[in-house]
C-alpha cells in the first residue's frame, strides 16, 4: 500500500496502490471537464509510452465531450435542442444510447437517460442548487421516460420528445475510458491502467509483475481514507458511484446528483456502490443505476449478473458485498 498513484488534489477518487515501478509512465489531463490519469507499466520495444497516452487522450477527449451534456457542441446537446425532431450522431453516440437503454432494461428502469428535466430542476448543471417544490418535480417527472426515445439504426437518428432531455453523463466517464483503453491495446500496451473522472478505472492487462491491479475504494465519509482493496484483473471496469461526488446539503440535508426516476429525489439508501465488470460503459452505468436501489434489491439484482461484482457502503455506513466480489475484495480496518 505503499504507493498512491492518484493525485491527492483530486478529492473523490479512487485509488490505485501498488509496488514503486521504476519501468512505469503516469500522465494526467484534464479532459471534457473531468480528470483522467493513463499510467503505462509495460509497452513493447519501440513503442513511446508517452506518445500511446497522448493519443489516447485525444480519443478519450472526443469521445468524452461528443456525449457530454456540459459541451455545448455534443450529440446529446444538439438533440436535446432539436426540440422533437430526428437528429443524425455519431456511431459512438448512436451506441452509447443503445447501451443506455439497454442498463435502463438491466435496472428495471433506475437508470433513465431521460433524467435531464429532474437533474436542471435540482440545479445540478448550472450549479445553483435547490430543493424543488413537489409540484415542480412531479411536472418535471411526466418529462422522464426512457421508452419514448427513438432511436432508428439505419438511418443512425435520435429523436426525443421537444419536452424532454437526454442525459447520458452518468456514462460519460466509462465511456472515454473505454475508448482510450481501445487505443492502448491497439499500440500494443500490455500493462495500464485508466482513470476517468474520480470514478471510473479500466485495467488493460494485469498489474505489475503480472498480479491484479489493487483498487482503493474511498470511504464516502472520510474521503482520505480507504474502506475496501478491490482486485482488478485484465480489461475489467470499476465504477464507483456515490453521494460525496457531487452533491449539497440544505438544512442539514444532504442532496446528491443522482436521482430516483421514480420519485425525482435523491435517494439515502446508500452513500456509496463500486461495481466490477468487463464492459466500461455498463460498470459507469450500473453503479448510477444500483446507487438508486436499496442494498438487499442490489444483492438479489446482481444474483442473476455472474459478470458483476458489487460492493455498497449503506446509508448506515455498513459495508455489503455480493457472492461474487468473495475472494476479490480485502476490507481496510480503520
Ligand atoms: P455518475 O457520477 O456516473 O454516477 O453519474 C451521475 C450523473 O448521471 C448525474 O450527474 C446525472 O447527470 C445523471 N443521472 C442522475 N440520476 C440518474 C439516473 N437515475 N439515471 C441515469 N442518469 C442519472
Ligand atoms: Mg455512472
């Protein structure tokens, strides 16, 4: 535990620990509004590390800001401005809405790329943070509705209803980790890891010396401090998603980004949950999704999920696990 590889600055964000690497190249950036970290341990002969992740931040650049609700310029910006008409994007918008309605379908409907109208309610894009009244969230609620969007393959369009409004941020992050990742593998990189935001980590290849990557996970309540060692193995995902991110508190009331679908709140069941996947794009958007389901829902949901492993820190700040984080997750005493 010798080593944190991840900035302090960057408050939030899960860490990486492992032996000192002699052979290893660590770069930061700043892209699409959002921190991300690319750190290289093995490339073949030949190859400039730092070139693989320069480039690699330029993928994670377009990618990040072509979906991003806070660029004015993105896909998912120009359809919500389209006010009800088909929109033509790109292949890797096109794709992400397809993954998002497909974790919306995972989640029984917790996941809702339709959640923009409750999140600008609440304050969250401009940062002029409010609680609604209940007649505001209720008319800002007929507006979310993941089955009204349309999405037509052949013709690669969008449309959503003029009333409405996309919102994919919660699969930002994995997403240009995923993209970056493709363009390590493809320059031949062997060892790496990705962070994208203070959330989202994508292993390509194991650790140093061939052992799993060790992920800390950050206690929600003492943000220094790690609560859990999680392992992460080739081309797996892990996504935290939380209440400490991004959130304010009003009368002593703490009001976090994400918000149940179903009531337009906030939901207190949790303060944080960190899933384990293959796929970037699902972990980023089932650790939002699952953020919003209560523990004992989460750990019967995941049963039926042999490729995901979850753990939870509860509203009451116990630690839960399901079956298939056993063996891959050490506890930290405090
Ligand atoms: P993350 O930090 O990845 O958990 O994503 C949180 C972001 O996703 C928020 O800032 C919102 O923009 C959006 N969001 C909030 N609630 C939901 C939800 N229930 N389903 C989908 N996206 C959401
Ligand atoms: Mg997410």
């Amino acid at each position: 535990m010798a080593l944190v590889l991840c900035t302090l600055a960057v408050s939030g964000c899960d860490y990486f620990f492992g032996p000192a690497q002699e052979e290893s190249v660590t770069e930061d950036a700043v892209l699409f509004s959002t921190f991300v970290q690319i750190q290289i341990h093995e490339w073949p002969q030949g190859t400039d590390p730092e070139k693989v992740i320069s480039e690699a931040f330029t993928e994670m650049e377009s990618t990040g800001s072509i979906v991003s609700v806070y660029d004015e310029n993105s896909d998912i910006n120009a359809v919500n401005r389209a006010a009800g008409e088909s929109v033509a994007v790109s292949e890797e918008t096109f794709y992400l809405l397809q993954k998002a309605l497909e974790i919306a379908e995972m989640t029984g409907g917790a996941f809702d790329p339709t959640i923009g109208p409750v999140v600008d309610l609440w304050g969250f894009y401009t940062g002029e943070h409010r609680v609604p009244a209940d007649d505001e969230i209720e008319e800002a609620l007929a507006r979310v509705d993941v089955n009204r969007i349309e999405l037509d393959e052949d013709a690669r369009t969008v449309r959503v209803p003029g009333d409405m409004r996309l919102d994919v941020e919660a699969l930002a992050k994995g997403f240009a980790a995923r993209a970056g990742a493709e363009h390590l593998v493809k320059s031949g990189i062997t060892s790496a890891l990705i962070t994208s935001g203070q959330s989202s980590l994508k292993a390509v290849g194991d650790g140093p010396e061939g052992r799993a990557w060790r992920v800390g996970l950050l206690h929600p309540r003492a943000e220094q401090d790690v609560y859990a060692a999680v392992e992460l193995r080739d081309g797996e995902s892990l996504s935290t998603s939380g209440d400490y991110q991004r959130y304010f508190t009003e009368d002593g009331k703490r009001y976090a980004h994400i918000l149940d679908p179903e009531t337009g709140y906030p939901p207190r069941t949790m303060q944080s949950i960190t899933v384990v996947t293959p796929d970037t794009v699902i972990a980023d958007g089932l650790s939002t999704a699952l953020f919003v389901l209560k523990p004992e829902e989460v750990l019967n949901r995941v049963e039926q999920m042999p490729d995901v492993s979850v753990a939870m820190m509860t509203a009451e700040g116990r630690v839960k696990y399901c079956s298939q984080m056993e063996g891959r997750i050490e506890l930290v005493d405090d």
